[in-house]
C-alpha cells in the first residue's frame, strides 16, 4: 500500500479474468494498441467509462469478448492521475532512503490490487515509452520503475477533512443556527453513503453494517444520589427516576439541546457509573434496562475500520468524496471531543449531526452508539427523542423501547478515582519536548 495520506478502499471484486490465457502471453506482447476490458484493470470507475465508450473485442489480457480500449487510452488514464496526485519521493537524508513507494506499487493501488500481476507492467511499459518525453529534446525521463513515487504536497486529505469539518463547526457556531443550509448540505454529503460501510468484527460471521437493528439488549442507566430518600425514590421507581429526563428539566448534552429529551446510556454499568463523573465520596445509583422494540442504530465505533464506499482516482470528484469517507471514518474520535467545563456551547456542533440524523436522514435513526472515553473498553448509546415518543407525566414515555429489568437497583459509593494523563508541551519550551494535543489534558463531559 502507498505510504500517503490517502489510501484508497478496496472495490468490489471485478469478474474473474482467464488467468491461464493471460500467462500464456509474455509482456513483449503487449503493445499500445493491445485491447484492454474494464474488469482487468479492475477499477469501478474506468469500468464504467470502458462499458460506455468502448469497442467490443477480444481483451488481450483475458481473451474474452467485452467493450475494450486499447491499452494507450487505459494508461493515458493513469497517466493522468499520476501527473496530478503524485511526484517523485524526496531523499531522506536520516536513513539514506528515499521516501514513497516503487511506481508499480503505485499504479497497483491506483487501479486495484487485481490489476498488479499482468496489467501494471504493461502499463508501466507504455507510461514508460510514452510519457517520458523525448531524450533527444534533452527531456529527463520521469517516470521509471526504479524511482520511489508519493502524494504530490499539497494534497494531505486529513488537512482537506479537518478544514471541513471546522468549517462546519464555525457555520454552526457563529452563523445560522435554524435555517443552516450549508450545515444541512455538509451532513447529507457526509452521511449519503454511509447506509454501504460495511466492516469485519471478530465474532460476526460476516460483514457488519455500521447501522443496524438493536433489540433485546442490555444497558444501564445511572444517576448521582444526593440524600437517602431519593436513593430510596430511586429503588422504588427506576422506570421514572432513572430514565430519560422529561422535556421540561432535560438539560443540553452531548446529542440533545436544553428542553430535548434523549436517553444516555451504558452498554456496561461501571461505564454508566464512569461517564457520571461522581466526585469521591458520592453515591450512585443505576439500573439496568432491556431494549424490547428494534431500534435503528449507528455504531460510531464501527466507522474507523469501515469499507464499501467504492472511490476511484478517476472519478471526477474524487478528492472530496475520499475527504468525507475520511472524515466520516474519523468521525468517531470527534464525536468524543473532551468538552472543558463552561464551555458547553461546543456540544452545538454534535447536536445538529445527532438533530440531522434522526429528524432529516432518510431513514431516519432511534439511536448512535459511540466509545466511552471515562471507561477503557466502555460504550455507550444516546437514544434520540423519537424513539421514545411524548412524554406523559401519568404514563411516561408514549413509544418507549425500553424496559426496567426487575430488581437491577443497585448503588455504589465513589471511593477511588484513577486518571490517566498524557505530557503536555509548555508553551514557549523547546521544540524538543513531547508534543501533545491541546485537549488531552481536558476532563470530557457526555
């Protein structure tokens, strides 16, 4: 894989090519007018041009009948990437190498990994011959297989991902905050594809989607308890004491604005109890409830190894459409921004995407699940007020997916808090301290 800020996801497999006929040729066979298909260059996007632009014939890599182009189309293509996403690597004078990857590697990752066996060297011998200029004009050439090759400067796509999404933040900050259409627009190309991602975990049997039903679940519910009597309103009531406050004291969080009610949870109580902040010496008290209606849930925690949005280096709006993959995959970590005490108006920007999600993302969420960061190993789940339905001060909750399980009241005293730090540069030190990120050392809130 190139060792650059952008890695392309890997595409759905192209239909499997006659690899017994394509050993059968040598690489002297192949010339600029050799026949090419769009499966064995394997890449969805040139795929796509190959099917409505190309000339039925025998490829002369697979030797079946498919729209083809001839090999200098194809590797004029690339050609074309090259001269816009990557320069040659630069010396490394610390260790003497040189820094990038081999020109195969790159044009490997630029079309496919199934492309590297018999298509790339072809490829490379025409981009060679062709794209090198003319030695008698005096003309260096290039691009040669023995050069190391990396992203051109300029193009860091987590640069381009963080300058958008504080472009979002400051939008929803400091413009309109009701009728933002530009915040409304960035969400929905955020989010657009997010229903594809899909990722592998240890005990699936399977892909895993990044948004799926959530039912028959356990997760805890706490509260700090201030007096003996309300421990005891607490045991003896958890279905009201205990769950989402109502609309009317509900007070702003991490997903929810003052007066919106959702319900904060814990896939594990001591993440229920962590994520409470208890000084030492308080109580808390929690309680376990049982989801019993499916609930359409995105797994924030999920994203960072996700796949199955299918890019191309040859779509038109590459560039933007791999910075908001990138975006969305590092969506997690932002999401659990630690938020400093007083500054509670930052909890603004993770409001609107939680609002966006469940009121104008078709179809629309019940709930997002995302790590604690209080807890090593902790999750948790905001529910969002439209799973919980009206609130009824007789009744409670008029669509509730939620019920209290028997006799799972239990209180605890804070005794010991543990605390993991990280060094931070002093500002005006030398440059040869430990750097660090401003808002490692800020205590976070949910």
């Amino acid at each position: 894989m190139i060792n650059a800020p952008i890695s392309v996801p890997q595409i759905e497999p192209m239909p499997s090519t006659n690899d017994s006929a394509m050993t059968e040729n040598t690489l002297n066979e192949f010339k600029q007018d050799s026949r090419i298909c769009g499966p064995c260059l394997d890449d969805i996007h040139l795929d796509k041009e190959i099917r409505a632009t190309g000339k039925v014939d025998k490829c002369d890599f697979c030797r079946k009948r498919r729209k083809t182009w001839d090999l200098l189309r194809a590797t004029t293509r690339v050609h074309d990437v090259l001269e816009e996403y990557f320069v040659k690597g630069s010396y490394q004078y610390d260790d003497g190498e040189t820094s990038g990857d081999p020109l195969s590697d790159v044009v490997t990752e630029i079309l496919g990994e199934d492309a590297g066996e018999r298509v790339v060297p072809a490829i490379l011998e025409v981009l060679i011959e062709h794209f090198n200029g003319d030695p008698r004009d005096g003309d260096e050439p290039y691009w040669d297989e023995t050069e190391n090759y990396e992203i051109r400067s300029g193009w860091d796509i987590d640069e381009y991902a963080d300058n958008a999404w504080e472009n979002f933040r400051r939008r929803v900050k400091s413009g309109y905050r009701f009728f933002n259409d530009d915040a409304r627009e960035f969400l929905a190309r955020l989010f657009q594809d997010v229903d594809k991602l899909r990722t592998w975990q240890r005990h699936s049997k399977g892909k895993t989607s990044v948004i799926y039903e959530l039912t028959d679940q356990s997760i805890f519910r706490g509260r700090q308890v201030t007096s003996p009597e309300q421990l005891r309103q607490f045991a003896a009531n958890p279905a009201r004491e205990l769950h989402a406050p109502p609309p009317s004291v509900a007070k702003a969080g991490r997903m929810n604005p003052e007066g919106v009610s959702v319900f904060y949870g814990s896939f594990e109580r001591p993440t229920c109890v962590a994520e409470l902040r208890p000084p030492l010496g308080v109580q808390v008290s929690s309680v376990e409830f049982r989801i019993v209606r499916p609930l359409r849930v995105l797994d924030f925690t999920l994203l960072d190894k996700s796949h199955g949005m299918a890019l191309s280096y040859f779509q038109d709006d590459f560039r933007n459409r791999a910075m908001l993959f990138r975006l969305l995959r590092h969506l997690h970590d932002r999401i659990k921004t630690p938020i400093r005490p007083g500054e509670e108006h930052e909890y603004l920007t993770t409001q609107v995407l939680a609002e966006y999600l469940t009121a104008i993302h078709q179809p629309p969420l019940d709930a997002v699940v995302f790590g604690s960061v209080q807890h090593e190993e902790g999750k948790n789940i905001v529910i969002f007020g439209r799973a919980l339905g009206a609130f009824q001060a007789d009744t409670g909750w008029s669509t509730d997916p939620l019920r209290v399980v028997p006799d799972t009241v239990e209180a605890v005293l804070v005794k010991r808090v543990d605390y993991s730090t990280s060094p931070v540069q002093i500002p005006g030190a030398n440059s040869d301290q430990v750097d660090s990120d401003d808002d490692q050392w800020s205590p976070t809130e949910r």
